[in-house]
C-alpha cells in the first residue's frame, strides 16, 4: 500500500490591506493630470508671459509669436489669462469640497449613531434635494449681490451637503451596528468619541473619494455659476468666465475656448477617477461549493 502524496500546503491569505494598497495606487496614477493641473495653476502667476489684462494683439487673433494661444476678445493674451485663471477656481472647489465633507461627516455619523435623530436628518437632506441646482444657485447669488465667488461657493455647499450626509449616513450605519462600537458605548464612551476614535477611521476610503466627487462638483458648480454671469466677473482671469467671455468667437480663435474647456474636463474627469478608484469594493454574494 503506498503512502498517500503529501497535500499541498493552502496558499496564504493575503494581507488585509493589499486591496486598500492597490486602491490607493490607482488613485494617484489617475489623480496624475489633476495634480499636475493644480501645480500649473499655483505655478502659473509667475509663468504668464503677460499681464492678463493687457491686449497684446488684435481681438480672436490666431496662436502667434506674442500670444502662443491667440488672443481672447479683448486681444489678451489667452496662455497668460489661461495661467492665471486656474487657482481660483481650484482654490474655490477645494473650499467647497472641504466644508461639505466635514459637515456631511459630522452630521452622517451622527445620524448612524443616534437613529432617532438620524431620520430627522435625513428627511430635511430629502428636502434640500428637492431644490433644483441651477434655482439654488440664482436665489443665493442673486439675494447676495455682493457677494460673488463667495455666494456661489454658499450655494455650493448648500447644495452639496444633503446627498454627502445621505452617503456618509449610509457608509457608517453598518459600523455603528457592530459589536466593538456597542461595547465602546455601553462602557461609557462618550458620543464625541465613539465618532472621531472609533466610526471614522472606518469611513477614510470613502470620505476620501467622497471629497473628489464633492471637489469635481464644485468645479461644475462654479462652471455654470460663471454661464449665469454669477461668481467671477470681467476682468478677472478664470476658467469659467474664459469660456462664456469669448463663446461667441470660438470660430475665429478656437482656443480661447478650447484651452480652458480642456482644462476644466482634465480636472474633472481626474479627480473623478481618482474617487472612483478610492471608493470601497462593493461586497460580492460567495460563490456556492
């Protein structure tokens, strides 16, 4: 009788934290142009090679020796305003992003942790997701005449938070029903650090791609705040009011419309793989032996 060949040893699970690994990988692969981007636009200040505005050639004019991208309506120089115009409007959707996903943080594990309170929340997020985007953003603006980029920003963040809490309140539900954070409880801990020290580490993947999909809808916000004439005004250099300052003569010098249209879905398409690429695997039903 022969002796049974020996078994093969099983293979090793691997580490927990590959998947995150390999998530936090892709993301900064497909954050790359983002990042570059943002580098461009703090950098660009000092690489225009012209004051924005100051016309260098003749309205519409073609890419030239003076002005590599042509001219805008005015005759500026489109590369220097392109430069320039970009901080802004970054700087005004990281502000926004910012702020709507702390308060979405705050309020979602409130609602996961104290149910009661949590519905009430929740009903007032679904009424604030009634109030179309483009009305929002009017009402803020138009109630605010002063106030400009801010008054859209306001809007932004008003507009935001309620689907960020619906998220955030989603995501920290399950955690809050296990058993760790119930013992945590029921030993006394306080509410404040049930939240910072014991809910929220568990939320870092999806905070952080819920902080690019809130930063790529700033960026849109801020877009068509600009098509409405709200937020940013002539002369000011930026990438929204590029576009809608010389749509009418994007025939004649295409890139005065091109180059920040590029720019601005460059962006977004970035960070929004970038989040896609952060956002926790959805748990797949096991395969029956």
């Amino acid at each position: 009788m022969t002796a049974d060949a020996p078994t093969a040893a099983a293979p090793a699970p691997a580490p927990a934290t590959a998947p995150a690994t390999r998530r936090t990988a892709r993301a900064l692969v497909r954050a790359v142009p983002a990042l570059l981007l943002v580098v461009l636009a703090l950098a660009g200040p000092f690489l225009a090679p012209h004051p924005i505005d100051t016309p260098v050639t003749f309205p519409y004019a073609g890419a030239g020796a003076d002005a590599p991208l042509g001219g805008d309506q005015l005759g500026r120089d489109v590369l220097s305003r392109l430069l320039t115009g970009g901080a802004p409007l970054i700087a005004t959707a990281l502000a926004i992003a910012g702020v709507v996903t702390a308060a979405a943080t705050a309020l979602g594990i409130l609602a996961a942790l104290r149910p009661r309170l949590g519905r009430w929340i929740e009903r007032l997020a679904d009424l604030t997701i009634l109030l179309p985007s483009v009305l929002a953003i009017m009402l803020i603006a138009l109630a605010w005449p002063a106030g400009g980029r801010l008054a859209v920003a306001a809007a932004a963040v008003l507009l935001g938070i309620p689907y960020a809490v619906r998220i955030v309140a989603a995501a920290a539900a399950p955690i809050a029903a296990t058993g760790y954070i119930e013992a945590a409880a029921a030993g006394g801990e306080r509410l404040g650090h049930l939240m910072l020290r014991e809910v929220l580490p568990n939320l870092r993947s999806t905070l952080l791609a819920l902080f690019g999909l809130r930063f790529v809808e700033g960026v849109y916000i801020v877009s068509v705040a600009a098509f409405l004439q709200l937020g940013p005004q002539p002369p000011e250099a930026d990438w929204a009011l590029m576009i809608r300052e010389n749509a009418a003569g994007i025939t004649l010098n295409p890139w005065a419309v091109g180059a920040p249209c590029l720019a601005i879905g460059l962006l977004a398409i970035s960070v929004n793989l970038a989040a896609e690429a952060l956002a926790p695997a959805r748990p797949t039903p096991e395969t029956p032996l």
